[in-house]
C-alpha cells in the first residue's frame, strides 16, 4: 500500500491502514520511505510524554516480554492473543535488538501505540537502553536501509530519542510491578528513577525506585544464596510498596513463563 498520507487524511486511518497492511501481509521485509519513518517518529515524538515513567494498567491485559526483533512472533501474537484494535497489550522492552525485522517490529508498535494509546503500552528494554547510547546492531541496519548520511542521522536522532522517553515500568492493577529490568530502593542514577504510587493501601505516597538495566546480555553465574538474599530483599521491597509480585520480562526461561510463589 502507499505510505503517502493523503491530503487532509486522518492520522489514525492513515496508520490503521499501516497496520493492516502489516497484519495482512505477514513476516516479510518492508519498504519504508525516508518520508514515511521521518514522519512516524515525528508524530511518535509529539504524542509521548517524556516525563510519564510509570503506566498504570488495569486488566484484562496481555503482558508480552522481549520480541527481540523477531516480527514474526509479534504477528502471532496478535493472531493468538487478539489484534491490536480489539486487545489491551503491554510490551515489556527489548522489542528490537538488530535482528532482521528490527525496523518493521518497531514501525507496527508505534503505528498501534498512536491509534490506540490506551491500550498500548510499550515500556524501554536493556536493548533500547543500550541503543541511546551506544551504535547497536539496529543502529547499523538503520545504516543500511538508508545510506544517505543525512537521512541516518535524522533517523538516528528521532529513533533514540523516542527510545530514550519510553516509560520503565508499569503497574499491574496497582498490585503488581511490570518491568525488563531490575528495581532497587538505592537509588543511584537519578536519569533511571521513577516514583510508584503506592498499591491500594490508605497510605496515600509513592515509592521512589531506581530501574537498572544489566550491562551485559549473558545472566551472571548466581548461588541459591545470592538467590535467596534477592529475594529476600525483593519480597521486602514489595511489602513497603503494597504490591503483590514483580513480572520481570528480562528474566526468561525455557517455559516462556512461570510464577515461582515458594521463592
């Protein structure tokens, strides 16, 4: 389908139709304009609120952990889960990490984000962290796809710069803490804090917490007793919150998802 927006067109027909598009034609490799994309991150740019860190859900919702560029599970999602148009969804970060279909995982989240931004809500991964400062793989795709030097640099700006005002957590029902990362009470770095309104307690104050990214891809080498410390310390973290659990989509297993009550 043509990309051009007619005339005094609907911006959310416009990027329906985008989605459809994608919906319809299944896994391939798309061709976007430089006018496209420059477009898209403008209008992505202009509906998000850099100063939002925390979203507040409320259920029925699907919860969907990293797609790291693999579009063709995004589509099945849809297809499993229910379309976009008719779900409530939440992405948890690490949605792109310079596989081939980097480009077309980004371009439908955020077409479905500024259609339906109620409910849609895309939170920033490891991999997104590690894009805005560093030149990632997608980064280098981006390089490909568009080797003009200005037209990469004006991608390249608008892209990490929308990466970089993504939310880092969302709140489950006011109940349960959604995130990719880690939180901690020690607050460290105050670009990655966040304040989390407290769970449905009387006590009417947040909670300041800090969201910390791993430096590396590859989990570290952990003990039972490293286990049980953090533990410990999590389930103490989450009673001073008044929440009930934490689903940490950076943490994956061989099931795709596992609620461990006993630990």
């Amino acid at each position: 389908m043509s990309e051009t927006r007619p005339d005094g067109g609907n911006k959310r027909n416009f990027y329906e139709r985008i989605i459809q598009d994608h919906l319809q034609r299944g896994p391939i490799e798309h061709d976007y304009s430089f006018g496209f994309l420059s477009e898209l991150m403008e209008d992505a740019l202009d509906m998000i609120d850099g100063e939002c860190r925390v979203e507040y859900l409320s259920p029925p919702v699907n919860i969907c952990g990293d797609i790291r560029s693999r579009y063709g599970d995004l589509l099945d999602i849809f297809r499993n889960c229910g379309w976009p148009f008719d779900q409530k969804y939440a992405f948890l970060g690490n949605f792109i990490d310079g596989g081939k279909f980097s480009m077309e995982t980004l371009v439908l989240l955020i077409c479905c984000k500024i259609c339906y931004p109620q409910n849609f809500v895309i939170l920033r991964g490891n991999f997104e962290h590690e894009l805005v400062k560093t030149e990632r793989k997608f980064i280098g795709e981006l390089r490909v796809r568009y080797p003009d030097s200005q037209k990469f640099q004006a991608l390249n700006t608008s892209m990490k710069s929308y990466l970089k005002r993504l939310p880092l957590v969302a709140i489950l029902n006011r109940k349960i803490v959604c995130v990719n990362g880690l939180i901690s009470s020690n607050i460290k770095q105050d670009s990655n804090a966040v304040l989390v309104k407290n769970g449905n307690s009387f006590e009417n104050h947040n909670t300041r917490l800090e969201i910390l990214f791993p430096e590396s891809d590859y989990p570290s080498v952990v003990t039972p007793m490293a286990i049980e410390e953090e533990s410990k310390t999590l389930k103490e973290l989450l009673k001073s919150m008044d929440m009930s659990m934490i689903i940490n989509s950076n943490n994956v297993i061989k099931q795709g998802y596992q609620f461990n009550f006993g630990h």
